[in-house]
C-alpha cells in the first residue's frame, strides 16, 4: 500500500534556514531539504539562487505523527523566541510511484522530415518516420528541448552517409544515434559529465546502435589527441551553452571538422546570435544556414576556403 506523508515546511532566509533544518532533523527520519525559491537568470550560466529558501521534511503518517507534529510546532515556537520565523505549514501527500508516473510527460515527438523521438517504453505512431529511442534520465538531451531539435533538423540535412560524425557534449547520446540511423556509418560522442557516458551507451544499447556508436570523457583536446579512431569528420555536432560554444570555438572546435565539411552549434538564444556570428568568424569559419525555434536559434557553419 503506498504510505501518506506529512509534509512540513517554512520559507525562512539563509540565516535562519540551517537552524530550522536543525530543529526538524531531529523528527524526520529521512533528512531535512533546504531548495531555493529563485533563480536569477543568467544567459551565459546555468543561474543562481536568490532569495529566501523553503526548509522541508516528511514525516510518514503513523501512530507517531500528531505527537511528532506538536513536537516539531513546540520546537520551532522556542527557536521563535531568539528571532520571528513563520509558522509552518504543514500538508498532507499520497506516496506516489514516481518511476512511473513521470513518465506520462514524455510523448513520441516527430521531428523535421524523417525522424521521431520515442520514449523507450513506447511504440512509435508513425511507422514512415525513423524512430530514435531514449530513455529519459540524467543527461542532457531527451528530444524535447528546441536545441536538441533543431540539431535533429539540421542532422537530416547535413548527416554523412557513409562516413563518420562526432559528437560534441553527447549528452544522452541522441545526436549520435539519430546520425547512424540517417545514414552516417558511425558516431564518436564525447562529454565532461561522468553520468553521460553510461546513458548514452544505454541508449545506444536500446536502439541497436552499441556497434556503431563510441561514447568517452572528454571534450575538443581529447578528440583532437587522438581519444577517438579519427580526429575530424565531415559533420561535427555541438549543442551546448552558447558562452562554452565560443570556448570551444577558441579550443580548436572547428578543426574537427573534415575539409568541406559542416558544424552545426546548437544551444545559441536569438540575443547571443550576434556574438556567436562574431566568433564563428573570429576562427575562420562561414555560416552556410540558420534555424530557429522560438528563441533558440542553431548556425550551421564551415572552415572558409583558402
């Protein structure tokens, strides 16, 4: 059966919330969470917290609870008295089976012309499409996000048939798939993240891919030292922040690239568009086209000629 759970819960600023975390440590058998109540937006960073900060416990809901609740009310009414907190507030929840039930958020997805992205415990709608199956986990990159698809676009324009693709910031390695099964005879996929590497190599796994797919820590430096059988291709995927775009840019990203070959820099805001153009230019690189879905925008670009 699943089991009920108090919540309780009070927004305090950071002076105040490792003390309240304190006081409900010592009723909760599961640990204290101290979460942010705001990001400050950042265009080149991930963001930070500001603000006040919610503390947070459960208790299970048994012959304990509501000796337990006037203990925790008891306890935080005399940390009160060196300094006013607010009340808590305290709410009731079902145990739910979350590894299933988030999974009614994630749909089948066409893409462009030719692909869909599927999640690994359905069947595709659309036998006429080429189905690319992820299992949504850890890593970047589960099909729904604008950047990823509009590499996925730019994929069924520019992949290889025949030849190989790298793979920068592989993320859940759907880049890398989706290549193979447009036509590219194999993909090389490298990330900084720990846990990208395994989920790329399940999802490579369960799209029959684990042949022709080769995924590995690191990122620009350890292709260009030789971590992969080749150290350029024809196609060279990077769908990552714009400001790392513009390190990677300064790193050597575009000599990976094959002689006539294309980049394709996805993760770029409409805003960031203009300094991107700037830095593409900067390492001696053209823009062959643009594609844009609401406010992210992805170059497709190429090394001049001489």
């Amino acid at each position: 059966m699943a089991m009920n759970w108090l919540e309780v819960s009070l927004v305090v600023d950071g002076e105040l919330a490792e003390a309240v975390a304190e006081v409900l440590a010592r009723y909760v058998p599961n640990g204290v969470a101290i979460e942010s109540t705001a990001i400050e937006p950042n265009l080149n960073e991930e963001g930070k917290a500001v603000g006040p900060l919610k503390v947070c416990a459960y208790l299970p809901i048994d012959a304990e609870t509501e000796s337990k609740q006037r203990q925790i009310e008891e306890a935080l009414w005399y940390l009160g008295r060196i300094r006013p907190i607010p009340a808590p507030h305290f709410q009731t929840f079902e145990e739910v089976n979350w590894a299933e039930t988030w999974k009614q958020h994630y749909q089948p997805i066409p893409i462009g012309k030719r692909l869909m992205i599927v999640p690994a415990w359905l069947d595709s709608p659309d036998p006429t499409r080429i189905p690319i199956r992820i299992d949504p986990g850890m890593a970047f990159g589960t099909g729904t996000h604008p950047t990823t698809q509009l590499c996925l676009e730019m994929l069924e324009e520019y992949s290889p048939a025949g030849e190989a693709v790298l793979d920068i910031g592989c993320g859940s390695g759907i880049l890398s798939i989706a290549a193979v099964k447009l036509g590219a005879q194999r993909a090389y996929g490298v990330d900084v993240e720990d846990e990208a590497i395994p989920a790329a190599q399940a999802n490579a796994a369960t799209n029959e891919m684990a042949t022709q797919v080769e995924f590995a820590l690191g990122s620009v430096e350890e292709v260009k030292c030789g971590i992969f059988p080749i150290r350029q291709a024809p196609l060279v995927l990077a769908n990552i922040l714009a400001s790392i775009l513009q390190r990677l840019l300064v790193a050597g990203l575009g000599e990976l690239v094959a002689p006539g070959g294309v980049l394709v820099l996805s993760g770029i805001l409409e805003e960031q568009v203009a300094d991107m153009e700037a830095a593409v230019q900067a390492q001696g690189l053209q823009i062959l086209s643009r594609k844009q879905i609401e406010d992210w925008v992805a170059l497709a670009v190429q090394p001049r000629k001489p």
